[in-house]
C-alpha cells in the first residue's frame, strides 16, 4: 500500500486572539445585560457577555490609562476620565469621541457616576472635590469641597426628587450633600476604615453601607442615623440589597425581611439579614472551603460586585482579574470570564474534538476555555504557579505540575464538559518544570524538576479507566527516581511507542532513557546553551532539540548524531512541534516569532509574527491544521492552516488573470482600441495599459488613434493613465508612449479639469526630472546627428592635391546606421 502523500505547509493565518480585557477597577453591564464594560490600561473593552468575544474597543487617543468611567442607564452616554485631566463622552457602539473637555480637577478623578435620569454625571477627584455636570446642556453645575483626601465613591440617591448625592473619602465618613444648596447635610459616621459600597432599598428610605473594617451599617435615611451594625467577620468590598423577588436566595425564610449580600476578603457570597444581623446562607466553594476561609485578602478575594439589570443574576470581580457570574437564586457558577492571563507558560488543546484549550498562566489556577464561547473554567489546586501541561492521546485527561513540587492528574468529563482533578503526586524535592503524557495509553507519566531529577509515574488502573470522576483523589506514587542532569529539567518528551524518554536541561545536553527502568542509553551534546525543548518524531527515529544558543538540531536515536542544524531565531528557541507527518517542524522563540521549517531542504518557509514577547506555549491540534501559541504578552493566539486556502487563492487569480489576458488580446485583435484602453486601465496594471498604447501606435494612425482614444476616456480613468504615465517616464525605453500621453492631456485638458485630479502635485513632481533628463539625452543625440552630417558632408567634398580627382567617398547607408545607433547609447 502507498504511503499517504505529505501535504507540505506554507502558511498559518491568526483566526482569534484570547487577550487581556479587564486590569482592574470596576465594571459595567448595560441596561438589557448583554454588555459588560471593562477597563485594560487606556482601552474600554465592550465584553459581549453572550459570546466572551470583545465587541468594541474604545481607546484613549493620549495613551493615557483610563482612570474611572461610567455609563449613563439609558446607555446613551458613556464618559471617560484619565490621567491627562480629561473627561470624553463617547458614541461607544461607534467607538468615536463625540466630546472632550477638561475636568477641571487639579488631580485625576477617581471614580464617577450618573443620576438615574441619564442627565446628570458626578466626579470624585483625587483633590478631594467633587463636581456635578450637566452632560446634556454641557456645564458643571456644582463643585463640592470639603472631602479630604481622594474621594473614591460617589452616589446619587435613586429618588431624584430629593436631589441628594453621598460621598466618601479618606477619613472613612459618608457625606451627604444637598444639590439644591450644594452644603453637605450630614456626615454619617459609623466606620473605621474605607467605605467600600453603598446600596439603596427599592423605597429609597434604607442605605447599606460597607467597608474594609470588617462591618456593615444599616442606614435610616429618613433620621440619617444608623439603624444597626452587622459585623460580617471580613474585609466587605461590596454590598448589594436584593430585590423583593420570591426566588431570590434566602427569600424563602424571610419573606418580609430586608436581605443584602456581601462580597469580600473571604472570596465567597453571603446573604444577611439586615434586622437580624444573621447570615442566613452561604456559597459553599469547594476550592475555598477545604479550610476554613481566610479573613485576610488573597487570589479568592473578591473586589467588585454587581448585579444584573434582570435581577435574577450577580457578577463578582476576582483578585486575579477573573469575571464570576453566579445565579442570583441559588448563588451557583453560570459562567467565568479570565480578564487577564498574565504570562502564559503553557497551552495545550483539549477535549476529543479539540473543542476546549487548557492554559498554565503565572498563577497557581489553569484555565480551561471552552473556544465556541469563551466560557473559562478556573481549576483550583496547586499552591504555587503551575509551569507546565500534557494531554494524553485521548485528549479528556491531562496534567499539570507546578512549584508546589506536584503534579496533578485532571480529567474533562465528556457529558458537561467540566474539568476535576482525580490524582495527585508529590516527590520531587524542587519546583517540577516540566511533564509528559505517555503516548499509546493513559499508563504511565514523565516529569522533571529543577531538582535535577527525572520521574516516571505509574498511573492506577482507576483513572484510565474512567472509574475516577473526581470523587476521592488518588495519590500518585514515582515507580522510578532517576538523577539525569547536572543542572534544572527544562523538558522531558515520551516517544510515539511509549518505549523511550528524551529529557533536556540547562547543562546543554540532552539524554535518551528507557521509560521502564529510566536506564541511560545515550547523551545528545553539541547545543552551546542550555536546551528549552526536546521532542520526538511522530514517524522517524530523530529527536528535535532547541536551545538558548538560537538553534534548532535533530538527533538519531541509534547513533546521537546531530544530523541537521536549523538557525534563524535571533534569540533562544523556547519550543519546537512536529506537523505535516513529521516531514516539517514549528518552533517558538523569545523573540515573538514563530518559524515554519521543511526538514528536507533546512528551509524555513514562513515566519509568523503575532506575539510580543517570548513564546513560552506552543500546541498542534490532531487534524493537523491549526495551532495555539501562548506569550509572555498575556495572549493566547489561535492559528489556522491556509496553505490550501491560499494555493486555491493563487490559482483563481492565475485563472482570472488568463481570461483577461485573453479578453484584452481580443480586443487588440478586433482593432477595439478604446474598449481595450479601458479594460487595461480597470486592472490597474500600468505594464498592460502600455502594451495597449503600443499596440495602438504600431498602427498606420497610431498617433490620431492615441489621441481619440485618450480623449473619450473618462475623467477617472485619464488620471489613471497620467499616473501610469510617471511610472512609464522613469525607463527611456517607454519615454516615448509616456511622453505622447502627456502630451495628448495636457493639450486637450484645461489646467482646471487638471487640477481636480487627486495625485496631480505628486505626478507633476515626478515627471518633471524625468523628462527633463531625456530632452537632455535627446538634446545630445541631436548633435551627434549633426556632427555625423558635418563629416559626410566634407568627406564627400574634399580633394586630395596633387592627385586626379577621386571619385564621390560613400560610406554606407548600414555604417551610418550603425554609428546613429552608437551614438544614441553613448
């Protein structure tokens, strides 16, 4: 049977990118909840919550980061402030700035707000004022002093009649400020610490308040006194009350009583009473919930909370920028959204149909997103940052190990898509930088550590059996220990046949071990640095190393000779995959780039860049046509393989361009001249447009032809040619077809019809020297032409003295030719 013929590649194309959204600060949802805003730097990402995809993008034009901005509630009016003292209101579903003006704040401002009624906005600056504009009639209308320090919250009562405003800054007061006479009414004084949130009953007549002191205070706004003190036991970042709706959590015990919920240092969602002071339910978080939870911030923490506009879902803002939405009747997870990846170590696809990629980020947390909707699963295990990943062939189990000197075994049940972890392993007496999956069956697994050793796992017949769902976990024991290099494991691979393991280290060397009993069998030297990556061939006994020195080598396994050496990177060689049957390598450098190699010919054939910074992750799907990078950039790039795409694209426009070629020498033939003249100009090619014209001057006519078909073209296309025109003046070869177009326009059209042409300064700029030069060389060929008259003319009348009269000297009509023509080159 013949060997399946290998499809070489030629090209990737980027078909998405997974990037940071959200840094930090607050978010916003839309009045119908399908948008979520959130800011990144000097960018206002619109999240489309439906699908995570980013739907608009608005960015500050002074590089300046985006210090606080909101959105009015009838989501007509969005206004941004940065730190260039600056406020803009913006069209955001156009992404243009519709207006600017200064904040007049002698500092940034720090947070904002609209009133309910879309008309007024407010400012809390750093200096300690705040200020009421009037967004619709475009002037500030207050300026309220008195508040020391940065004024981060501000809020308007949601009964507009009363024409209230709260505030707080840092002396940790409430200040309630009357509108009508802008002077602050009351100061309510309960906490010792930052006010983080306020939240209003549905009657206006109850205000929640709470802070980082560990409290929460119920507020009487009809007396402005505190009606009770609920003491939450954490660090409360938000507070929110709930609606009267009967399905809310916690409603169905107390159907009468004012319920509100917190959010905070603990990183999960309580539900109080407010005239009990009792918590009355609690998130139950697996992850969080093994210890007791702590008072104290950590990555569980949350920052920000919000609710939905439909009431019936919350959203929770992380301390490691990931965006939670739970269901508001039973507080459980809806969807995740990862704002920021930080540096992505390690990708990898998973899931049968390659429908899922499994990201190790700097982070203790791996991130599985689902790619149809960008929906992220955080995993929650490993104590300190997770370095690498592997999947088995299957593609639903995989593994992790991290500097908490673990490795996890975690397992994608098919059904529901959720990810739990199964098995756990521990051992290795340094942080574990690297694994690898056995290759035939989920048997067994290979890690290596930065303390010099390499590892095999045996794993139970439980996990490959499915029996394992994430019930209890297994505990994973090393069948052999092996000390393999004198310095850190950069990465260890598994052969196709599961019978042999490669691992490379930062002593510069590569080794070849037995993955029964990790015997040596051989060392790969030759690499000037250390090695970043080894990896076997799918179909021939060749190991592929990289290294920090900039280069690319492939190994045979029965001798260790270095058979091929690739260079191109200007910077170390971070990971190398094999595609196209083994027949082509991909590999990643710490200088962003992506290179494509046919190992037959060294050659590498593409170049891709995309990323902007070292390229730490790089995955093959199993249909072998498309690709996921992962960068110290934060961004998780998916590539598609266009290589077909683009040979049918190439093959199209080779076709088209025969059946033009052919329709123009038609027209050419039947003598259609102008139709020609105009069928060229639309190809925009000025090499066609000047066979047309010299197929029109070899003509009997040809000059009268040029200058009636030249005139009854449009105006458009007149400009074409005259544009053409500078390109053919540049060769002396053409000057003549390109001087006889000019001079056909530039008789016939008047200097204004000239002057409407777009590029007319560029062309006349560009034909001048040009032209000048050849009535210079013209000016030289003609006093050639002359002194070549003068000396036939004396040749034919001189006498020799002395001599009988000779006869008439004739010089040859082919030599005078021939000098003509020597003259014209000198």
């Amino acid at each position: 049977m013949a060997a399946p013929l290998i499809k070489f590649k030629t090209n990737y194309a980027v078909t998405r990118k997974i990037e940071a959204f959200y840094k930090g600060g607050k978010i916003q949802i839309n009045s119908d909840g399908t948008y979520m805003f959130c800011t990144c730097g000097n960018k206002l990402n619109v999240l489309d919550i439906a699908t995570g995809t980013n739907s608009h993008t608005i960015e500050q034009d002074d590089q300046e980061d985006i210090t606080s901005f909101a959105l009015s509630p009838d989501d007509e009016i969005l206004v941004t402030g940065s730190r260039a003292l600056l406020l803009k209101q913006w069209d955001w579903r156009q992404g243009k700035c519709s207006r600017t003006w200064k904040a007049i704040h002698t500092a940034p401002v720090a947070t904002m707000t609209f009133d309910p009624t879309s008309t007024l906005l407010a400012t809390g600056g750093c200096d300690g004022t705040i200020k009421i504009w009037d967004v619709i009639k475009q002037y500030c209308t207050h300026n309220l002093k008195g508040s020391p320090g940065v004024v981060h919250l501000v809020q308007f009562h949601p009964d507009m009649s009363r024409l209230q405003i709260f505030t707080s800054s840092m002396d940790y007061k409430i200040r309630l400020w009357d509108l009508k006479s802008s002077k602050c009414l009351f100061i309510l004084e309960t906490h010792f610490s930052a006010v983080t949130s306020l939240s209003f009953s549905g009657d206006g007549d109850t205000m929640i308040s709470s802070g980082r002191d560990k409290i929460c205070t119920v507020w009487d706004l009809k007396t402005n006194s505190p009606k009770r003190t609920v003491p939450v036991y954490e660090s409360v970042e938000s507070v929110i009350i709930l609606p009267d709706s009967p399905e809310i959590i916690g409603r169905d015990d107390h159907p009468e009583s004012l319920l509100f919920l917190t959010a905070g240092s603990k990183g999960i969602l309580r539900v109080w009473d407010a005239a009990s002071a009792v918590c009355v339910h609690s998130q139950t978080l697996a992850y969080i919930n093994k210890g007791t939870p702590s008072e104290e911030a950590n990555e569980y923490s949350i920052t920000h909370c919000l609710l939905f506009p439909n009431l019936e879902e919350i959203a929770t803002v992380t301390a490691e920028h990931n965006i939670v939405v739970y269901d508001l009747h039973n507080l459980k997870l809806k969807k995740q959204f990862a704002g920021y990846n930080d540096e992505v170590l390690d990708v990898k696809f998973l899931g049968p149909s390659d429908s899922h990629i499994v990201v190790a980020t700097n982070s203790p947390q791996i991130k599985v997103f689902e790619l149809a909707t960008s929906d992220c699963q955080i995993l929650y295990g490993h104590t300190e940052t997770v370095l690498a990943l592997d999947v088995f062939k299957r593609s639903q189990l995989f593994a992790s190990c991290a500097k908490d000197r673990t490795i996890r075994i975690w397992r994608m049940v098919k059904s529901t898509g959720k990810v739990v972890c199964v098995a756990q392993g521990s051992g290795h007496t340094s942080g574990v930088g690297t694994i690898s999956c056995s290759r035939m069956k989920e048997s067994f697994l290979v890690s290596g550590s930065q303390d010099f050793t390499v590892k095999v796992w045996k794993l139970p017949e439980s996990i490959s059996s499915k029996q394992n769902k994430g019930g209890e976990l297994e505990t994973l024991q090393a069948s052999v220990t092996e000390k393999g290099h004198e310095k850190d494991i950069n990465s260890v691979a598994v052969s196709p046949n599961d019978k042999l393991i490669v691992s490379g280290s930062q002593d510069k060397t590569a080794k070849l071990w037995s993955s029964t009993d990790c015997s040596l069998l051989g060392v790969f030297r030759g690499h000037k640095r250390g090695i970043w990556c080894v990896q076997f061939s799918p179909v021939d006994q060749v190991v592929a190393t990289t290294s920090a020195d900039g280069t690319l080598k492939l190994w045979g396994v029965q001798d260790f000779s270095c058979l091929k050496t690739f260079e191109g990177h200007d910077a170390s060689v971070l990971k190398v995959f094999f595609v196209s049957r083994g027949a082509q390598l991909l590999t990643s450098g710490s200088d962003g780039l992506l290179k494509l190699w046919t190992i037959k010919t060294n050659e590498c054939v593409t170049t891709l860049d995309s990323h902007e910074d070292k390229v730490w992750g790089l995955h093959c799907n199993k249909e072998d046509d498309a690709i996921v990078t992962g960068s110290a950039d934060s961004s998780i790039i998916l590539w598609k393989d266009v290589t077909e795409t683009e040979l049918a694209e190439e093959q199209a426009k080779e076709e088209e361009s025969i059946l033009k070629q052919q329709e123009l020498s038609n027209l050419l033939h039947e003598k259609r001249f102008l139709k020609a003249l105009g069928f060229a100009i639309s190809l925009d090619k000025p090499h066609t447009v000047l066979n047309v014209i010299k197929a029109i001057l070899q003509e009997p006519n040809g000059k009268d032809d040029l200058e009636k078909n030249i005139l009854r073209l449009r105006s458009d296309q007149k400009e074409s040619v005259l544009r053409f025109c500078c390109v053919w003046n540049t060769n002396s070869r053409n000057c003549h077809e390109a001087q006889s177009v000019m001079s056909i326009i530039l008789n016939h059209e008047p200097p204004e019809e000239l002057l409407k042409f777009s590029g007319i300064r560029g062309s006349v700029e560009a034909l001048i020297p040009y032209t000048d030069r050849h009535m210079q060389r013209m000016g030289k060929l003609l006093q050639a032409s002359m002194f070549i008259d003068f000396m036939w003319q004396h040749m034919r009348l001189t006498d020799l003295p002395g001599k009988d009269r000779t006869p008439e000297t004739t010089i040859p009509t082919a030599a005078v030719e021939k000098r003509d023509v020597s003259a014209v080159q000198g």
